[in-house]
C-alpha cells in the first residue's frame, strides 16, 4: 500500500501523556481497590504501549490477556463492520476486566467488544481509553475512565499508527495530509 504524502504535527506530549497514565492508574486501583485479580484487555494493536505503560502503574494483582478487532484496515475511517481478528485466551466468568482502548472514535468496536465481553458473565467491566474522539460517535458509549478528548483529527503514536507506521513515536501527533 502506498501512504498518502503528510506530515505529523505533535498534538499530547510525552510528557502529559506520562503525566495521566499515572493518573489514570491511581483511579482505575481505587476503584478496583477490592479485587482478587483484575484481568487487563488490551484492544490490539493500538493499544499496546498505553497497556503497557498502565499496567506497571497499577497498584493491583493483575492478568493481562488481549484481543484484536477491526474495522479500520488500513484506512483512515471506520468500514463499521467488525471483526475479531484474536479472542482472549482466559475465561472472564466472575472475573473483574478493564479494557484498555487507544481511541474511542465512531463507538462501533468498542461497542462490539463490550457486548461480546458480556456475554461471558464478567464479574465487572469496565473501559480506560487512552483518546476520545466524541465529535466522530455514531454509538452511545463513553469510557469509564479517559486520558484526553480530542477534536476530530487523525492522529498516530504512541501505539496509533495510519497504515502500520508511526507507531513508535512517544507523542500523539495529528496526520496531515499534503496536497
């Protein structure tokens, strides 16, 4: 595939996004403060480094397990039609799960997610996202816990990547395309 000319322009530091992980962990443990384990969902593969960076922040015995769904590609917007491309490799029965999301952008994975999530009768479940994109909803959901709203913009980093790339940079950063 090629990828259409464009620049990154930097959008959340590093720094802040440090800054709220840490935040965001020290929510997220008082509120699950009474569990005998919780289990993290990563929503693969955005979702990585936020999952890895919150996860060590947590004060908490935690599992870690992940599940991949699309409805991306490798394109700029959602096709709206969901696919799990990895399911988990635990049972959640009676367990308590945060799923951790890079971006809540149109709602229709998410939503996806979830409903599948519950119908294996989870003790608790709950969503931390990393981006909220409200301006791009098509489905009423909203995250329990969110690190930064962002206007509708497309943006890479920090695990988010257009088309595979840009993946690594340690900042959220806004794609803009060059004519």
């Amino acid at each position: 595939m090629v990828i259409a000319p464009h620049t990154i322009e930097p959008m959340i530091s590093a720094q802040d996004i440090a800054a709220r992980v840490a935040q965001l962990a020290t929510e997220i443990t008082t509120y699950f403060h009474d569990t005998r384990g919780l289990v993290v969902v990563g929503l693969l593969r955005g979702s990585f480094i936020f999952v890895a960076d919150l996860v060590r922040a947590l004060d908490l015995p935690i599992e870690i397990d992940f599940l991949e769904a699309s409805s991306y590609g490798d394109m700029t917007n959602s096709n709206r039609n969901v696919r799990i491309l990895k399911d988990l490799r635990g049972d959640i029965a009676g367990r308590d799960v945060l799923i951790v999301e890079d971006i809540v952008d149109t709602g229709f994975t998410l939503n996806h997610v979830l409903a599948l999530l519950r119908t294996r009768s989870p003790n608790r479940l709950e969503v931390c996202a990393l981006l909220d994109k409200p301006a791009r909803r098509e489905v009423d959901i909203t995250a329990k816990w969110t690190g930064f709203t962002i206007p509708d913009a497309f943006v890479v980093g920090y695990g988010i990547d257009f088309a595979q790339a840009n993946r690594n940079l340690p900042y959220i950063g806004q794609v803009r395309f060059v004519p």
